[in-house]
C-alpha cells in the first residue's frame, strides 16, 4: 500500500461492496414488506445473490493475499529470516492478515446459504470479525508515523469499527434494514477515506502535504465529515433508486397480471372482437 494504488484497489473494493450490500439489502426488504407474516423462506434469486458475494470474497482474499506475498519486493511466504535475524515485510504479512479474515468471512456467507444447520448470523459473525481485525491492524499499523499520517488512518478507524460494531448488532437483530444500510454505508466510507488517504500521502499532481501542520490535521477532520455525508447521500440515493425501480415494475407486472385475468374472463365473441379491434 505504500503508493496511491495501493490505497486505490482496497478503496474501490470496500465502495462497490458497499454499493452491492445496498442494492442487495433494498430488494431483500421489498421483499420481506410484501410476504404475509411468518414467511422467511427467500427466493433462488437472493441466495444466488449471496453465493456471488461470498465467492468475489473469496477470490479478493485470494487475489490480495497473493499480491501482498509475491509482488516483487514481498516477503514471498516469508516471516522471518534467520540470517539477518528479522521479521520480513511485516506491513506486507498485516495486510495478508486481514485479507484472510474476509476470505474466512465469504466461506461463512456460502456455508450458511448452503447448509441449514449453520446457525443463523454466523454470516454476521465472520464480518464483524473481519472489520475488527483490519482496525486491530490498522490502530497497530502507524505508530512512529508523522502527525497527519497517523491521523488520517485513525479517522479510518471510526468507520471501520463503526461497521463493526453495526455488523456485530446484526447477528442478533436480524433483518433490519436500518442496520444493513448502515454496514453499507460505513463500506462505502471506508472506500471514499482510501482513496482520500491516497491523495493525502501520494499524491497525483506532485504537491507534497506537510505532514506536521496542525491545520492540515483539521481540515482533514473536516474532510472525514464530507466523506460521511457524501457516503450517506449516495446509500440514500442509491436505495431510493433501486426501491423506485423495483416498484415500476411490479405495478407493470401487476397490470399485465390483470389484463390476462381479464381476457381470459371474456367470451370467444368479445375475444375475437378485441383481436379484430386491434388488427384495425
């Protein structure tokens, strides 16, 4: 991670998640608003929705871990060298770290979609886990750092525990559409403050911050509140579209339901009569 796209990939995983999680969770509670009571047996369509996500899970563990190992300068499964009597790539082996505890999250969402006898929120569970190791790392990750350096990866913590903590809710607060599109959110700000880390300490024009003024400190303070705003307004926007989308063409459904109803109601002289009508 120590460029702009090492910061880029994760910031664009953690938004289009975010953004998944959103659309996932609206169609679920359209759902589950118009089912009678007592009916919690979801469609094929949603858990086919959740062996994607936990299989793209799995393969961006895989993936990451892989990048972390065995790019150029990695550790290359490395931990310790005897020789020089040192730890190899530590930064390198932290985020290996955390992106395995996603990838044990994804085999959760997948075991408890396929097997019944998984209890119920263990989905849940891995991810809160998850969340919390990548902040456990993440707080343990800056010590020594300058000033800004380490404060902009502290305000990353607020959203990573955030989503922590809501997820850890979830496993015994289950279907709550308030909850869910507050994970989805605090994804989606966890991707935009990536990237905003990013253009702090890389960044693309060349101007270099100065990492010690105490003024920068506050105005990136500042920027974290922006980024939530903008990550509440784009979870809002996107599940007001989704929800609008998803009503259209139910109501069109319904229409065409009722017109089939009633032709198939009338007389074959009043059919034949309609076809003649349209023909005309």
């Amino acid at each position: 991670m120590a460029n702009f796209g090492g910061h880029a990939i994760p910031g664009t995983f953690f938004m289009l998640y975010g953004f998944w999680l959103t659309v996932k969770h609206i169609l679920q509670y359209n759902w589950r608003t118009r089912q009678p009571k007592g009916r919690h047996i979801m469609p094929p369509f949603f858990k086919k929705m959740e062996y994607v996500e936990g299989g793209f899970q799995i393969f961006a563990s895989f993936v990451g871990i892989m990048v972390e190992q065995f790019v150029v300068d990695g550790p290359h499964a490395r931990l310790y060298n005897r020789e020089a009597s040192s730890w190899v790539k530590l930064m390198n082996w932290q985020h290996s770290t955390m992106y395995l505890f996603f990838g044990i999250s994804g085999v959760a969402l997948i075991a408890s979609t396929l097997i019944k006898k998984v209890p119920t929120g263990v989905d849940r569970l891995t991810i809160s886990m998850a969340l919390f190791v990548e902040g456990f790392l993440f707080y343990h990750h800056v010590h020594g750092r300058d000033p800004l350096d380490a404060h902009i990866h502290s305000l990353l913590l607020v959203a990573v525990f955030g989503g922590s903590a809501s997820t850890m809710l979830e496993v015994f607060i289950r279907n709550n559409i308030i909850l869910e599109l507050t994970r989805a959110g605090l994804f989606i700000l966890q991707g935009t403050w990536f990237y905003q880390i990013g253009f702090v300490l890389y960044p693309l024009n060349g101007d270099l911050w100065d990492l010690k003024l105490h003024d920068n400190m506050m105005f990136v303070t500042m920027c974290f509140c922006w980024h939530l705003a903008m990550a509440l307004l784009l979870v809002a926007s996107t599940s007001s579209a989704v929800w609008l989308t998803v009503m259209r063409f139910s109501e069109k459904r319904r229409e065409i339901e009722i017109g089939m109803r009633d032709t198939s109601s009338m007389s074959g002289s009043q059919k034949a009569l309609l076809e003649q009508s349209d023909e005309e």
